[in-house]
C-alpha cells in the first residue's frame, strides 16, 4: 500500500488528489509544521529534504511533486491521468508541472521561507512585498498561454489540474485575485466540485 505524508494547506494536496483519482490503495499521514514534525528525527528518515509530501511505495521514497504525479499516472494508466503513450504530450505535461514547482511554487515560498534566501529583516518585508506581482504573472502566464481548456491540457483531465489547484488555494493569502484570470478561476470552481478534491477537503479537517 502506498503511504503519502502531507501537511495540509500544502503543494502535497496535489498528490493526495491525484491518489484519489487514481483509485489508490493508500494510506495518508498528517504532519504538523506548527510543531516542526517535518523536521523530526523519524521524519527526516523518510525524507532527508524535511518537506512535503513524500509518497512511500514498495520500491521505496519518492518526493517531488512532479515526479510523484507522473508515477501515479503510470501507475494506475487506467485512470488515465496523462497522456502516456505520446511522448510530446506527455513532455508537455511534465513541462507545465515543473513550471509549477519550480518557479510558480518557489515564488509563493518567499512568504513564509524567506530565510532561505536572505538574513536581514528588510530583505524579507521586500520579499513578501513582491508575492502579489510574481504570483500573478505567473498566473497571468497561464491563463494566456498554457492553459488549454477545459481542463488545463484541453480536453482531457491529467495531473496538471489537481496540481494547479493546488496552487491556485494560495492565491486569496498571497493577495492575488483569482478572477483576474477567469479561466483559471472557473477550473478552481470546477475542481472544487469533483468527488475527489471533496473527499480530500474533508479528510484534511478531520
Ligand atoms: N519541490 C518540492 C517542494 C516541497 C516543499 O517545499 N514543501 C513544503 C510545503 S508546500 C514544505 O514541506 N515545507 C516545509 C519546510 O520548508 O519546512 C515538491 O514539489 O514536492
């Protein structure tokens, strides 16, 4: 069985969605980074990086989100989670998730992990100052020029759409309006209503 360690308001939401959708046999533990679990001794044996997720299989810890949705799409291929018999598609799916890894998820990080970056106190008033610009460019982005419609890779549901989600719950606290880009706030709608993101909403507040 699978085990997915998540803390919630997290970009671990992704692949607990994507579990769901898949139809996996898993199981999910919550962490507390209000009591720093993440960087506890037996979690750090889990994931040295000290973040979330991690997925636990039989053949071991996977971490990155990235990765971790392209394993589960090809792993359960009959939820049809990606393109996985075209090698272009699927690039193309893997270039839009590592966008959100890599510069969409590391822009938002600037709120709360500034010190990662920088040490004197005006740096990080500087860094969360800029949180509304670099998010919503990257949203605008999106909107504009990746985002296919209905869904974010045109007409078939992938991982793509769990993980903008994902990122998507950030906007409201990183003062960026979703409706600026009306597309991207009807999938937040239509994502919001699927059985699965319900089912992992409520399995987070209990
Ligand atoms: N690149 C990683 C990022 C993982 C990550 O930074 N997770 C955050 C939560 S969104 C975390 O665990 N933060 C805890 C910390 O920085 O102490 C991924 O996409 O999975």
């Amino acid at each position: 069985m699978l085990k997915l360690y998540y803390a919630t308001g997290t970009c671990a939401l992704a692949t607990y969605i994507t579990l769901e959708e898949a139809g996996a046999d898993y199981a999910a533990e919550r962490l507390s980074f209000k009591t720093n679990q993440q960087n506890s001794a037996e979690y750090l044996a889990i994931n040295p990086k000290g973040r979330v997720p991690a997925l636990v299989t039989d053949r071991g810890v996977l971490t990155e989100t990235p990765a971790m949705l392209a394993y589960l799409a090809q792993t359960f291929p009959k939820a049809k989670l990606a393109p996985l018999d075209d090698p272009f598609d699927f690039a193309q799916v893997q270039s839009f998730n590592s966008y959100l890894c890599s510069t969409v998820h590391i822009n938002h990080a600037h709120k709360m992990r500034g010190a990662r970056w920088a040490s004197e106190e005006s740096s990080f008033a500087d860094m969360k100052a800029m949180i509304p610009k670099t998010m919503g460019a990257c949203f605008s982005l999106i909107e504009q020029k990746m985002y296919k419609g209905p869904w974010v890779m045109g007409e078939q549901y992938t991982i793509c759409d769990p993980y903008l989600y994902t990122l998507s719950t950030w906007l409201e606290g990183d003062s960026v309006d979703i409706n600026a880009t009306p597309k991207i706030a009807d999938h937040f709608k239509r994502m919001s209503d699927r059985p699965a993101v319900r089912k992992v909403m409520d399995a987070q507040k209990a």
